[in-house]
C-alpha cells in the first residue's frame, strides 16, 4: 500500500514537472515577452488595473514609462500598443499588410456582416473600400453639386438659429442636425431638412448602434470572450440592446433601398446610393452572380452614416467648448474672416487658403480632440517585427495617436489648445512634413487610413466659418471641463456638450 501511494505521488509530481516545463518552454518561446508593460496577475493579467473610462489617459502615462512599444494581457491574451509616430508608421506602411488585420468583433459583427473598417483585409474588404473611395470621388467634396447643397443646409441652420432669437441652444442637437443633412445630401444627392424622416432615423441608428457595440461596457466581454454570446442570460442588458439596434438598423437599410430602387435611373445617379446600386448591377462574376449583395450595400451605407455623424458631431462639440473658454480665440478668428470677405460673402472650400489662422486652429483643434484617440484596433495576420519587437500572427495591436498627438517632446504643452501652433514665423500653415503634423495621426495611415477625412475635414470648415462670420457664441449655462484627459471614452472621446446663444454680428 505504501509503495502504490508513493507511486501516485511520484506520478503526480512528474505530471506536475511535465506541465510546468510545458508552460516554461512556451514561455520562453512566446516573443511578447520581451515587449515592455505593467506587471499583472497570473489569468487576470492587466484587467483589473485598467481605468476604461480614461484608457487613453491611462495610455498616455504608460507611454512615458515603457517606450516606443509595450503590452498587457487581457486575461492570458496579450495586446500589444504601438506609442510612438515612428512605429505607428512603420506598422502601417512599411510592413505591407502585417498590422491589417481586425479582432473579429462579435456584436458588431451580428448587425454588420460586411463593412470596410471592421472587416478584416479580403479581396471582398478590398472590393467594398475601393467601391467607397470611387463614390466619394464622384460624390465627395469638391463636387460642385455637394458643396451646392452643403451651402443650403448651412442656409437652412442659420435661419433656424436666428429664428431661436435669444433662445438657448443644445450644440450637440446643432451639430447632428447639420451633419445629418451633409451626410444624407451625399447619400442620396437631395436636401433634407433637419426634422425629416431620413435625418431623424439616420441619427437613431447611429445612436443605437454606437451604444449596442461600445467595446468599454460589460458587454465589451462578448466580443474579448465570443463564446459567452451563448449565455445570453448573463449578458440581458447588451442582449436586448443588441436585437433593438439589429431592427433599427435593419428597418432603415430596408427601407433605404427599396426606396431608392424604386426610382433608380442608371443614366442619373443622384447620390452615393445610386452609385452603390449600379455597381451591384453592373459587377458580376464568371457565372453571372452579383458580387455586391445587399449586405454589401448595407456595411457601405452604416459605414457612410456611423463614420460621418459620430465623429463630426463630437468634433462640433469641441469646437463650441474652445470658442466659450477661449473668446479671445474667437474674435482673433471672427477678425481674420473680416479681413478676407465681405459679410454677404458665402465662404467656399477654395476660400481656405486666405484663412491661415482658421486652418491652423483645425489642425490644433484635431490635434488636441484626437478624438479616436486608440484607433480602430488592428490584428496581426502574419508573424511580423515592429521597432524590432517580433510580435505573432493574430495579435491584437492598438496605435496609441492620442500619445503620438500629446508627445511633450514634440509639443510645447501638449494638453493646451493653441490655435496659432500650426503656423509658422510668416503667418503661414506649416509644411506637411513638420514634426506637427506628421505626429498627428488622428485618421489613421496607409491602407486603413480614414477615407472620410477629406470630407469631414470640409463639413467642419464650412460650419465654423459661417457660425463666425455670423454670429459670436456667448455661453447660456454653466461651462464644462475641456481637459480631454477626462473625456470619457469608448471608441471615441466624448466631449461634453454646452448651451449657448447665437448673437447676430452686425
């Protein structure tokens, strides 16, 4: 007896020898290692130290400490973050497709099948990205008929405002509204009000899907775990979020297409959704099939609404909350629009380049904002090196922008908006390859760059410059915090939204 339980102690040490050498040896072998970052717990990792609402502050502060390059582990998977410029660029156009890959993101992929910023690099992703960026030529800014439109509704807010009187106004609303109009001006190539049917309904799916997928709630587990999308019991809350965001964006595309089919004329294509609908025509394989499904149509057009109306409606946000802290700002702006235009001027997109300090402040207001400050994470889909580091196929890697647009060693207080740090000794914008603005890569880079950066770039031009050739902006209630180290986040930055009055310049 007393050799046979000797036998199954020895047996249960080597067993145990056996497994500790195991995970020793994959240890040594597992390249992250060697990657910099927090210390964690053993399972754990780094979660319970992570302060999601500021992960991009938090992000920040580990920049400082670890360098160019770094990871945590989210439970036992390792995440690696790219902190500086130079490796940022290096990851996204010089190693070909190495760091083009996305983590599949399991709820959005539930109302999204197929779209060009969450899917992974494909011949399909590839197709639908090169269909987007040919309608955004044909559509996008530049095109007479756009800018045309973009004016009206412009027209449109500031009799709405001047309507409101002394009326206080919500800038969030302002600012979904006119976007709402640009977008859906693009999309179908016809004005809508603020208060129609479409504008209301592209802001309700916007609204729905953003809050159903937000990676730093608790349903943010489905996507890191997908497995546990089966427990539907634990998760009810994100569950019942993600069947109403399913319809509303279901309900929507639905009706979008049937509408726009209807009277479809491939001699006039009015908007982008024509565009869209001949090239489902027209492109088919060998055998005759159509290559772009109405799941196709459905990513491309979410893509234009959430992308557009999102992003734009938070960088409005900033806008007003730098012209209520700072009205020295605003005047030193409203005087440079003086100087340039008479007041019955309507400011255009060739107007830019007689407003210097204008464009400066942009650049610094994005800068500052860079409001996806994480991007859109990235995936390994091969082994691949960064800064030296060898990092493995299928890793989740995240560029750190809002490190790179704050790096103390390249700005003069990075955590201040100075609207003239964009201009040089002449008054003029700095070149392109100044230290200024190479670090800012708040619209991503190389193939998986923003494609809507021309485009938001110009909607948000057109409506400062109206509302300062118009109007001053007085604050009608009390002013936020603009530190946008606070801002809280999801995939993007949220800065508060203010009341103001719109008080007509004479």
């Amino acid at each position: 007896m007393l050799n046979m339980e000797l036998d199954v102690t020895q047996i249960l040490l080597a067993t145990a020898g056996l497994l500790l050498t195991y995970f020793l040896i994959g240890w040594l072998k597992d390249p992250i290692r060697k990657i910099p970052g927090p210390p964690g717990l053993p399972i754990l990792g780094n979660v319970l130290h992570l302060d999601t609402e500021n992960l991009h502050h938090q992000f920040f502060g580990f920049a400082r400490q670890y360098g160019a390059v770094m990871k945590i582990r989210i439970f036992t998977v390792p995440v690696v973050i790219i902190n500086s410029k130079e490796a940022c660029l290096e990851a996204l156009t010089k190693t070909g497709t190495d760091f083009q890959g996305r983590p599949p993101l399991k709820r959005l992929l539930e109302i999204v099948p197929k779209d060009i910023v969450f899917q992974n690099v494909t011949e399909e992703q590839v197709m639908m990205r090169r269909i987007f960026y040919k309608a955004m030529k044909a559509y996008g800014p530049g095109i007479g008929h756009l800018e045309n439109i973009m004016q009206e509704t412009l027209r449109d807010m500031v009799d709405s405002i001047d309507q409101k009187g002394n009326q206080a106004i919500d800038t969030v609303n302002l600012s979904v509204g006119y976007v709402c109009c640009v977008i859906a001006a693009m999309l179908f190539g016809e004005k809508h009000s603020y208060d129609s049917e479409v504008c209301r309904r592209m802001n309700q799916v916007n609204e729905e899907l953003v809050a159903a997928t937000d990676p730093f709630t608790s349903g943010g587990a489905l996507d890191a775990v997908p497995f546990l999308f089966q427990f539907k019991f634990l998760f009810r809350e994100s569950h019942k979020m993600l069947n109403s965001a399913t319809k509303t964006v279901n309900d929507f595309i639905n009706m979008t297409l049937q509408e726009v089919k209807a009277c479809h004329d491939p001699n006039q294509k009015r908007g982008c959704v024509d565009y869209f609908l001949e090239v489902q025509r027209q492109e088919l394989s060998e055998d005759g099939a159509t290559l772009i499904s109405d799941d196709h149509l459905k990513g491309l057009l979410l893509d234009f609404i959430t992308a557009g109306l999102e992003t734009s409606r938070r960088s409005l946000s900033q806008i007003f909350l730098d012209l209520l802290h700072d009205p020295a700002l605003q005047k030193k702006l409203q005087a440079e629009v003086d100087s340039q235009f008479e007041p019955a001027h309507t400011i255009t997109l060739k107007d830019r380049e007689k407003l210097p300090q204008v464009e400066s402040y942009l650049l610094e207001h994005f800068r500052y904002l860079t409001q996806i400050p994480l991007m859109v994470p990235h995936m390994t889909i091969r082994d691949t090196k960064v800064a030296g580091y060898k990092v493995p196929a299928n890793t989740v890697v995240i560029m750190n922008s809002f490190y790179t647009a704050h790096d103390p060693d390249v700005y003069d207080e990075p955590f201040k908006v100075k609207a003239e740090r964009f201009l040089d000794e002449n008054g003029q914008l700095v070149d392109r390859d100044h230290p200024y603005r190479e670090n800012f890569l708040g619209f991503g880079a190389g193939r998986r760059a923003c494609p809507g950066e021309v485009l938001a770039k110009s909607r948000i031009f057109l409506f400062l410059v109206n509302i300062l050739q118009k109007y001053t902006v007085e604050l009608a209630g009390e002013l936020p915090d603009r530190d946008v180290r606070k801002y809280p986040m999801s995939i993007l930055l949220a800065p508060p939204s203010v009341k103001v009055r719109f008080v007509r310049r004479q």
